[in-house]
C-alpha cells in the first residue's frame, strides 16, 4: 500500500483547515503538498473519527487506479510501500 508517514501518523492543523501533510513539493512547476483532509468549518459532533475517516479516503484515492496527476499527492516523493496493512 502507498502511503507515507505523515498520513499514517499524524495531524497538522492550519488556520481553517486540518491536514495530514506539512511538506511541499513540486511537479512540473506546480506547488503540491499540504494535503488539505479537512476544512474546520465541515468538523462535526465526531471531529476524530471525521479525521479518521478522511485519511481512510485519502488513502484509497492515493492507491486507486484512477490516482491522477492532479490529486494533491501525485509526484509526491515521500509517498512508500508499506507492507502492513495501515488503513
């Protein structure tokens, strides 16, 4: 499975959003990274588990077959294999 550390272990938070990533690359001229999981205003009664669940998402669209050159991850360097089932 594709995935790197940040998504596997841990949360930032930016001033009105919630992320898995604090890393910015390029890919083709473009600036990517900071993978956006949240916006705080759409927190709802069960924030961890909304969290929770938006990695789960971000997770399957990064090993979909359908992972495109315009997802916010794609080119990414710090994306690996794990071995271990992580989701």
């Amino acid at each position: 499975m594709l995935a790197c550390d940040p998504l596997v272990s841990a949360v930032y938070f930016a001033p009105n959003q919630i992320r898995t990533c604090c890393k910015r690359f390029h890919v083709d001229g473009a600036v990517k990274g900071d993978a956006v999981l949240l916006d705080t205003k759409d927190l709802g009664e069960d924030p961890v588990g909304e969290i929770l669940n938006a990695k789960s998402r971000l997770l399957q669209e990064i090993n979909s077959p359908d992972f495109s050159k315009s997802h916010q991850c794609h080119g990414c360097p710090w994306l690996k294999k794990y071995e271990e089932d992580i989701s």
